[in-house]
C-alpha cells in the first residue's frame, strides 16, 4: 500500500513540474519571439489558399496517383505542405531525405541508390505503429501496452492450467480427470479449458508470426544458398511485399516525399511510380494511395514529367535575389537594428542571399553574438563586419571551422597581406619606372617635332622662291644658304618677314613676296603657334607623367598601411586563385572580402576578449626590440604610452623608436616627454638617410606633423638643405610648408633662397600632393608663380598670388589671369593687342607688375605673340617713348605692329628712321617730307618704305606737292634708283612736274620709266646725255617724235639714227615725215636701208620731192618682198627709162625677169599688183600685150619677138 500511495505521489510531483516547466516555456516563447524565428516549415504560408485548392483537387480527383509539387530550393515548398496538410483531415506519410547523406566509400551509383531506397523504406515502415504491422519482417523495439500486465497474467495463469494439466496427464488420458462433472469438479474443468485455451493462442500465435518469417540462406560448409531475390538491385523492389502489406494493414492514403530531387537520380522516381500502379491495384488494399513529391522543376529533361505526373502544382519562391533585400531589411527592422547596420551593405549583400531560412539563421545568430560581445556596454563593434562574419560562418561553414585552426580559404587570403604588399610596391614601382622611360622618350621627341616643323617652313619659303635662288635672308647681309635654312638661326625670323630678299648666282639679288606663306601653310594657326603646342604638348605630357609619378610614390609608402581589401584589388590575380577554392559561391566572399566587410579584424567577432595593460601586440614590439630588431614604422602598438613607459631611455636615440603610434604618443605631451623628443630628433639629425622611409609614412599616417617638423627644424639648422638634396626632398618640403609657423618659414626662405626656388618649381606637385594648404603660406617664400594653369585646380592658391604679384610675366599667366580672375571672356584682344588690352582692363595689380618689369614683359610677352600686331598708337607710343628699353627690343615690338603711327612729329627723333624702315609710320607726303628734313634721315630707310606695295598704293591716293618746298621731295622720288621698277614707275608717273635734265647715277629701267613717263623736257642735250644708250635714245626721240619733227634741224642726227628711228614703233605718217626729211642719195648704195624706206612709202600715196630714176631702181631692187617690189615698181616706174624697166625686170625673181622678148610667155599670178604691172608695161610697149586665163586664174603675158 504505502508503495501505491509513494507512486502516486510521484506521478502527481512529475505532473506539476511539467505543467510549471510548460508554462515557463509559454512565458519565454513570449518574450523571445521578435528575437529568435524557428527554421521549421511554417503551416501558414498558404494564406490565399491558393496551392491548397490545388492540392484538395488532386487529392479527391480519382485518375490522380502522383502529384508533383515543383520550384526552386527554398521556395517554401514544405510550408506550402505543411499549410496544406492542416486542413487535411485523412492520414498522411511524410517521407523526408533532407538529412540523408551518402557514405563517402561508396563506390558506385547503384549503391547510392540503395541507399537511398533503404532511407525510403526505412521511414515508411518505422512510421507505423510497429503493433499495425506484426507480420512485417522489420523487427521493431515495441513497447508495452496497458494492457501488457493483463498479458502478463493471463500467460502466467495459462502456463499454470497448462502445467497443472500436464501434471495430471495421466488422469486426463484415463479420463478419470473430467469425472464427475460437477460443480465440485469444476476447478479441474476450468483448469484444463483454460489450458487448452491458452495453448491455441500459444499455436495461433506462432502461427501468425510464420508469415513474417524470412529465409536470407543457409550455408552448409562451402555451399551457400541464397533466395534469388536476394541481388535485386532495388531494395523497394525486393520488399514490394511489406509495401504492399504496409497500406493493407495502415490507413494512409497520401505519401509525401520531400527532398529526393537532391540525388539527381530520376530511376528512384520511376520505381515509386511502379511501387503506387502496383499498391493501387493490389486487391487488399481498399483505398487510394497517392504519391506527392515536392522537387525541383529540372528534374526531369523537357516534357518528360508531364507524362510522369497526373498533376503538377508549380510553386512561386517567396525569395529570389531581387527581393532577398526586402526579407533582409524585415529580419533587420525584426531584431530594430536598423541604425546599426549600413542599408547599402544590406542592400548588396542580399543579392547573394536567397534561402529564407538562411537568412532567418544568420539573423538568429547574430542576436546571439552582438549578446555575449557587447557585454561591457560600450558598442565599439561594427555591425556590418559582425553580419558579414555570420553570412560567412553560414553560406561557407566548413571553411569557417578551419579559420580557427589558421586554415582554409578565407586564412590564406588574410594571410596574403605581406606578399600583396610586396607584389603591390613592385607594381608601383615597374609603372613608375615604365613612365620616367616614356618621359625620356618624350623629352627625345620633343626636338625631332619641332625640327619637321621647321622643316614644313622651309619646304614652304622654298616653294615661294623663284628658281636658280642660292640663299635667302631678311636683307643683304644675312643671306642664309638653302640648305642651312630650316636649322639656321636665324630663321624664325626669317618667316616673320613680309618680304626676302634672294640672291641668284652672279651676285644678282631681288625682293619676295612672302607675306601669306604662313597663312598658305596652316590657315588657322602661325608657326609660332604650332611651335607653342608642341612645346606645350610635350610640357602638359611632361608634366601629367611627372603627376602620376608623384602620385604613385606616396603609394609604395602607405601600402604597408593599406587595407587588405586594397591589397586584393590592387593585385587581384593572386586573390583569384585562392577564391576559385570556394567554387561557384566564390562572389559571395569576393564581394565580402574585396569590400573591407571581412578582414583581419574578424576575431574580434567570433572570441570573447578580456582587456589587460598591454595588448599582445604592444609585447610583441617590446620583445622585437629586446631582440634588437626594428619594427616596422606602422607596426601597431595599441597603447603607446604603457609601451613607451616599458621602454629604457637609451631606446629613445636608436632606431626603435622609429614607430607611428609611439613618435605621436611623444609629440601628444611635449613637457612630458622632452627629453625622449630630443634623443628622437638627435638620431634623425645624425641618421636622416635610414630615417626617410619612417619620415614618408609618419607623414601620411602621422597625427602630429607640424610638431614633429617644427621641433626638427628649430634644433637643426641644416635641416633645409639636407631635405632639399633628398631625393624625397619634394614630399619633405610640402610637410615643412604645411608644418612651420610663419616667422620659420620666412626665416629659412632668407636663410636659403634655394628653398623659394624649389617650391615655384614645384608648385604644382606640391598642391597635387597637398591641396589642403593654405595659400598664405606661398607667399611667405616671396616666390613668383611660374604658371597658374598648372595650379588652376587651386583657385585659392592663385588668387592670393595674383593679389600679391607674386607671379612670371608669361603669355600663360597673363591669359590665365585674363579669363579665370580677371573673368574677361575673349582671349583675342589679348593676343592681337596685348598691351592695350592690359591698359583698358583696368587691372592695378597687372599693370604694377608690368610697370615693375617692363623689360621683362617686353621680352617674355609682347615679342612672344606673334599675332600681337594691332596695338594702339597710344600703347606703341607707351613703348617706344621709354629710353631704357633696348633699341633691338623695339625694332622687334615695332616691326609686329600693322597699325602705322599717324604722324612723324609726335615719334622721337632717334627712332624716324626706324618708323621707315618698318613701314611704321602712316603713309603721306607731309610725313616723308618730314623725314627729309630731320636729323634722322636715311635715304634707303625712305626708299624701302616707298617701295612698299601698301604704302604705294596709299599714299598715292594723295597728290606729290608741287610747290617749291615739295621740290626736295619730288627730287628725292625720281632720283630713288634703289626702288622696285614698278613703284619707281608709279612715283614717276605721280610727279606734278618736268625736270629739265635726267637725274645723274639712274640705272637703265628707270631712265626708261621717266622717258615713257615724259618726266624730262626734250632737248638735244636731253638726248646726248643718252648717247651711250642707244635703245633709250631711240624710246626718248620716239616719245617725243612730235617736237623732233617741229624741228628736226635743231637735232643733229645721222643716218643710222634716222633709219633705226623708221624701225621703231612710231605712226606711219611720222615715219613718211622721218623720210621726207633724209638725203636718200645718200644711202642709195646701202640696200639694208634702202630696203626699210621701201617698206615705209610702199603703202603711201605721197610722192617723195627727192625721188628719181636712180632712187626708184634701188627702192625697187633692194626691197622686200616680191609684193611690195611690185608695189614700189607700179608707183615709180615713170621715174625709168623702158631700158631701165627691163634691167630693173631682169634684177627680180621669175616670172619676172622672164619679161624680156622672145618667143616664151610668161605668166604670173592673177593680182591686183600683177595686173596694174602687166597693163602699164602693155601701155609702154614693152610687152606685145596680155590678157587673163580664167581657167588657171593666171595672167598670160605676151612678148615682143625681137
């Protein structure tokens, strides 16, 4: 009894403390369901009901067996399931394979599928209540019943009866045992009913338990048999009959099978289909049994499961990589971390997450750690490399497990910093030597293009040239030969004249027009501009190889304190090859290590840490230093001042001390530790040198610059010089600009003028390296900028320099200032008109600086621009007026110019020749007479600029003075030898005046001019003075024939004169008056001239007086041709005798001379001198007569016999 009671006690104690621990349970549900999210299929992801109607209609429809419920891993394929199965009231199998994983010995195919099939069968079978299948050959652990006591006793009672009738067997044979049957015998009856009873359950029993018997083999020695059932591949096929027997004795209609798309083996699939056509048609079982797979939708090839399946359900993903995001921000805004975490990470990384419950897991996670890590309240995690240290742990667990050990993927890669940093400064260092070999290529080039150009130029004035040229020169006396020209010095201002001058062999020279050669060659650019983009295109190429070398070295410098995630990127080909270890998910983690989201600082996520006095790494670097080796500048220290403290005082002037974190703990408290500070600075002063390398990394890394580079320099005096021959000295001078207080830097500016020189050098380079400067500084080195383009990314550098007129007078500068600060738009007033455009702008500061440095700009600007040609006279007078230029800078500024000075009075003395010279004075008599008459004076200056096409052509729109103080003038124009025939001409042509004599020392052609011109009074001392140029005494009688034959008595000329006076081009009728006035006995024997005058009065009617027989005979004889013979034979022959007629006949050619007598008949052409000859010879009688042939056109003369 007390037994009972203490039983009861305890069932009633165990009963409470579970309905306690139940309702605890409920509580702590409670409170942790926004923090934790359970991973099991949720049975509420079928809210529209949707899939579930679909599933009810397969599961009624009577033609349906196998139902396939298809999408993608993590679909939510099981909560649709587990959903569809709450509102399905029959019995149902779940069959899972999601755990199942294959042995790794397992060699071959089949075998996985065995296995597979084993798993299948396993869960069907053990799902059972092994008290529903008694004859299945699967033996099970079955566990008692309630009523297993009752079976107990009832065995005990049975085998009692049993053993008691046994015990009376003998009676029972003899019968003596049933006697007599009554009531006092009725133990004995129930005995032996009650035994016999019992032993046919006992056989019943045994019986029923026959048919799950089972023969594997019997093995006799060395012979062994088997059941032939027994090497079926398929273990589903070879116990067919236990499934069968499963559905016969269970109630289940509906199997679901998840998760055997996963092996990727289609055959497992034909054989269940098997296994339900088969179960379905067997006889004992009465029911529908319907097979429903969830799998993938490319598990079977194009339309093949459509023929498997009687119904397919496709299933939409809940999570796919667009929408992952949104899941993301749900667990985020879930566990309210959504200041916590960055939203872009969340947004990028959640393209690599879709599995929902991946998702929920690592959320999960992450709850437990940000718990057990910030338990010091302080929050100095960072979220978002927490997060990526459980993505990590979760999509790559295996190679998370061997980060512990220092193993895997993901530790190589972290341990990849020292060689990546290696391969990086090698990088750098092949680039920067790669670009200083492009740039010595450059400065080689630079030459050879300038030299083509030159080359085109020359090419080009040689073209120009007339042939047989030997050499060519802007005057004279600095001729250059042709094959010298495109290097000679000269010729850069060569191709900037209007004109050249030619020399031809024979010493013979002439003027060339070469004003539009360089229009000819480039219509839109002068040499000296192309000349400029050369130069300026090598010198902007120079200087952007310098930038990206100036920028790379501070790289090689600052990798040791690069990220990894830098590294990587910077040397991505050796991260490659450790990535592709991770294999198709390898983005994940690229995107996670190359985005600085997982690195070396992922310990501090995944191990609790307890804080000390000194960090592992602040003993490393005092065991380092004990051992007598340096650390590395950068190596990490995390408290400096314990380190510092640990430290013996002779460390301090070694190089151990050489650390970042240790150099700035020592500037951060200057009283404190002075005496370390001036160890520090003595071991730099005495080791510089080995100190650069900590010198180049403090600075991009160090908190305390200024002071460090302050402290240096007042306790070192020869700390400018020794950086300045540095070869880093352009990365000490910018820390040392940045550093020193304004008395320092105007001190060492004084003290070593190197120092401004460097920083205008450099100035660029200097802003590129530190933009952040300010531009006050600059001016403290009271250096000039040597061009604001390079600095214009610098506006505040360069406004303050410009306020302070610290800057070159160049063509850069000032067209920079024009438009960027000035905010002028046009840049061509400042190249056409420089001076007068600086002078209207109105700028104090730019006119200041020219007005200090005139010569300067002078030189470096105004003679530079080549298109600078449309000054102002008011700006010309500006330049010209100032004494203390140089004479040849003012040739050179005058000669640019196109816009003449007005008048000569207003121009200093000492400068009117050189006005002339460069046609720079405007064109008009007054100003020329003005030149005669001035001190200044020089002929060939005058005649040069007459001799100017323009100022021709100008100034004779205007008429030459005529009175008597022009008469210098005039005398000057027709006395000016050394001007251009043409111009000479026009000049002539122009004079208001005669001159009564020619000019003494004219050359011929200008004689000639003034002869056409009819400049010179005709007299006969006129033409004397021409004796010894017969040609232009001929040209000077002939233009003025008329007064000659007014009266030719007054003119003492010969013969030969007068017949070479009938040769030129004079009218007839003054040639017939040259003729009448000649004595022709006196050239009747000289048959040239006789022969000119016949050609004179051959066409004339007048009848010279002085012609006779004598005279005729020889016109006749002498002349030429036949024509005008005949002509002069018909005019004259009255003047002969008929004897002289036929000598005269006899002296022609034939036919002629054939008119004689005789019997023969000559005959001549028909013409009209031939017929006028034939009809006064017929009227003479001496021809018999003639007449015309009509047929040959001929006239047929007639002669006397005898």
């Amino acid at each position: 009894m007390n037994k009972i009671i203490s039983s009861f006690v305890c069932r009633l104690i165990q009963g409470l403390d579970r309905t306690v621990s139940w309702l605890e349970r409920k509580k702590h549900a409670n409170d942790m369901q926004s923090k934790f999210v359970d991973l099991a299929p949720t049975d509420d992801a079928d809210k529209a009901g949707t899939y579930s109607e679909a599933l009810g209609f397969a599961t009624n429809n009577p033609k349906i067996f196998n139902i396939a419920l298809t999408g993608p891993y993590g679909s939510g394929k099981s909560s649709i399931i587990q959903s569809f199965l709450k509102t399905y009231r029959r019995p149902a199998l779940h069959i899972s394979l999601a755990t199942f994983i294959a042995g790794t010995d397992i060699k071959a195919e089949m075998l996985g599928r065995q296995e597979i099939e084993r798993s299948i069968l396993q869960q069907m079978l053990y799902g059972a209540d092994a008290n529903k299948l008694p004859l299945s050959r699967f033996k099970r652990i079955q566990s008692p019943s309630v009523w297993s006591i009752f079976k107990s006793l009832y065995i005990m009672c049975g085998m009692f009866a049993f053993w008691y009738v046994f015990h009376l067997r003998e009676d029972v044979i003899s019968g003596t045992y049933f006697t007599p049957i009554a009531l006092e015998n009725s133990v004995n009856l129930g005995l032996f009913v009650f035994a016999a009873i019992f032993l046919w359950v006992v056989l019943h029993h045994f019986y029923v338990m026959s048919f799950g018997l089972s023969l594997k083999g019997i093995s006799l020695k060395d012979v062994e048999i088997k059941p032939a059932c027994d090497d079926e591949s398929s273990i589903l096929n070879r116990h067919l009959d236990e499934i069968v027997y499963f559905f016969q004795e269970t109630s289940y209609d509906l199997v679901i099978i998840e998760d055997l798309d996963r092996f990727d083996n289609a055959d497992i699939f034909v054989t269940l289909r098997e296994i339900n056509s088969l179960v379905n048609a067997n006889a004992g079982v009465k029911r529908r049994i319907r097979f429903l797979y969830a799998l993938r939708d490319d598990m079977f090839v194009n339309t093949e499961r459509t023929k498997f399946f009687e119904f397919i359900i496709p299933v939409i993903p809940i999570i796919n990589t667009s929408n992952s995001i949104d899941m993301v921000l749900k667990q985020g805004a879930r566990l309210a971390l959504d200041e916590g975490l960055d939203r872009q990470f969340l947004r990028e990384v959640s393209r690599y997450l879709n599995d929902l419950r991946l998702i929920q897991n690592i959320f999960n996670e992450y709850s437990i750690y940000v718990a057990n890590l910030e338990t010091d309240g302080e929050n100095l995690l960072d979220a978002n490399k927490l997060l990526a240290v459980l993505i990590y742990k979760n999509v790559y667990p295996r190679d998370f497990e061997q980060l512990h050990r220092g193993e895997g993927t993901l530790a190589a890669i972290l341990n990849l910093q020292d060689e990546l940093i290696s391969l990086g400064e090698k990088k750098y260092r092949a680039e920067i030597a790669l670009l200083e070999k492009q740039l010595d290529i450059a400065e080689r080039q630079t030459p050879n293009d300038l030299k083509e150009l030159r080359q085109i130029y020359a090419m080009a004035i040689i073209e120009r040239l007339p042939s047989n040229v030997l050499s060519v020169g802007s005057n004279y006396n600095n001729l250059i030969q042709l094959s010298q020209l495109a290097n000679h010095d000269s010729f850069e201002d060569l191709i900037e004249q209007r004109e050249v001058y030619c020399r031809y062999g024979g010493n013979y020279s002439q003027h060339t027009n070469i004003s539009d050669l360089q229009n000819k060659v480039d219509p839109h650019r002068t040499y000296q501009q192309r000349k400029a983009e050369i130069e300026s295109k090598a010198e902007q190429n120079k200087n952007n190889t310098l930038r990206q070398v100036r920028d790379l070295r501070p790289k090689i410098a600052t990798l040791r304190t690069a990220k990894l995630n830098e590294l990587l990127r910077l040397n991505g080909e050796r991260g490659n090859e450790l990535f592709e270890d991770l294999g198709k998910n390898a983005e994940l983690a690229r995107f996670l290590i190359l985005e600085g989201h997982l690195d070396d600082t992922y310990y501090q996520y995944t191990s609790l840490f307890h804080t000390g006095r000194m960090s592992p790494n602040d003993n490393k670097y005092l065991i380092k230093i004990r051992a007598f080796i340096t650390p590395e500048p950068d190596f990490p220290t995390d408290n400096p001042h314990e380190v510092i403290a640990a430290m013996r005082d002779e460390d301090f002037g070694q190089s151990y001390i050489l650390n970042i974190s240790l150099v700035d703990a020592l500037l951060s408290d200057h009283s404190r530790y002075q005496v370390q500070l001036d160890k520090l600075f003595g071991y730099i002063m005495a080791e510089f040198p080995n100190c650069e390398d900590f010198l180049i990394i403090y600075y991009a890394t160090g908190s305390y610059i200024s002071k460090f580079l302050q402290g240096l320099a007042n306790i070192w005096n020869h700390f400018v010089p020794t950086i300045l021959s540095s070869s880093n000295s352009l990365l000490h001078v910018t820390q040392l600009i940045g550093g020193l207080t304004e008395s320092s830097l105007k001190s060492i500016s004084r003290d070593f003028e190197e120092l401004p020189a460097f920083v205008a050098e450099n100035l660029s380079d200097i802003l590129i390296s530190s933009p952040e400067l300010n531009p006050e500084r600059f001016t403290w080195f009271n250096f000039d900028v040597k061009d604001f383009e390079s600095i214009q990314d610098h506006p505040d550098v360069v406004n303050t320099m410009f306020e302070q007129g610290l800057f070159e007078l160049t063509v850069a500068n000032l067209e920079f200032a024009y438009l960027t600060i000035l905010g002028l738009a046009d840049l061509e007033p400042l190249r056409t008109r420089n001076y007068t455009t600086i002078r209207m702008a109105d700028s104090t500061i730019l006119m200041d600086k020219i007005e200090r440095n005139f010569d300067e700009y002078l030189s470096n600007i105004l003679l530079t621009i080549p298109t600078n040609t449309e000054e102002d006279i008011s700006a010309i007078l500006d330049v010209i007026y100032r004494e203390e230029i140089d004479s040849t800078a003012i040739d050179e500024f005058l000669k640019q110019q196109t816009k003449p000075l007005p008048r000569l009075e207003s121009v200093p003395t000492r400068l009117h020749a050189k006005l002339f010279r460069l046609n720079m004075i405007a064109p008009s008599w007054e100003n020329c007479l003005s030149f005669l008459e001035s001190e200044g004076f020089e002929a060939e200056s005058l005649v040069r600029y007459l001799d100017n096409e323009v100022v021709r052509s100008t100034i004779l729109e205007q008429s030459i003075p005529s009175d008597e103080d022009s008469y210098k003038l005039r005398s000057f124009l027709i006395k000016a030898n050394a001007m251009s025939s043409i111009n000479y001409k026009e000049y002539v042509r122009a004079l208001p005046k005669f001159f009564k004599k020619f000019p003494n020392g004219l050359e011929p052609a200008k004689l000639e001019i003034i002869i056409k011109e009819r400049k010179i009074e005709f007299t006969d001392d006129n033409l004397d003075e021409l004796s010894e140029h017969r040609d232009l005494q001929l040209l000077f009688l002939s233009t003025n024939i008329d007064k000659y034959l007014a009266e030719p008595d007054n003119f003492a000329l010969d013969e030969d004169f007068q017949i070479e006076l009938l040769q030129y081009d004079i009218s007839h009728r003054n040639k017939l008056k040259v003729v009448e006035s000649m004595d022709l006995h006196l050239i009747v024997e000289v048959p040239e001239y006789i022969a000119i005058i016949g050609s004179v009065i051959v066409n004339t009617d007048a009848n010279l007086p002085s012609i006779d027989g004598n005279i005729s005979s020889a016109l006749i004889r002498y002349s030429s041709p036949i024509v005008t013979q005949i002509s002069l034979f018909n005019k004259y022959h009255s003047y002969l005798s008929n004897d002289e007629v036929r000598d005269v006949l006899a002296s022609l050619q034939k036919p002629y001379s054939e008119i004689t007598r005789g019997y023969h008949t000559p005959r001549l052409k028909d013409t009209p001198e031939n017929q006028v000859l034939a009809t006064w010879l017929d009227s003479r009688k001496i021809i018999s007569s003639w007449k015309m042939s009509d047929v040959f056109k001929e006239i047929k003369i007639n002669l006397y016999r005898s």
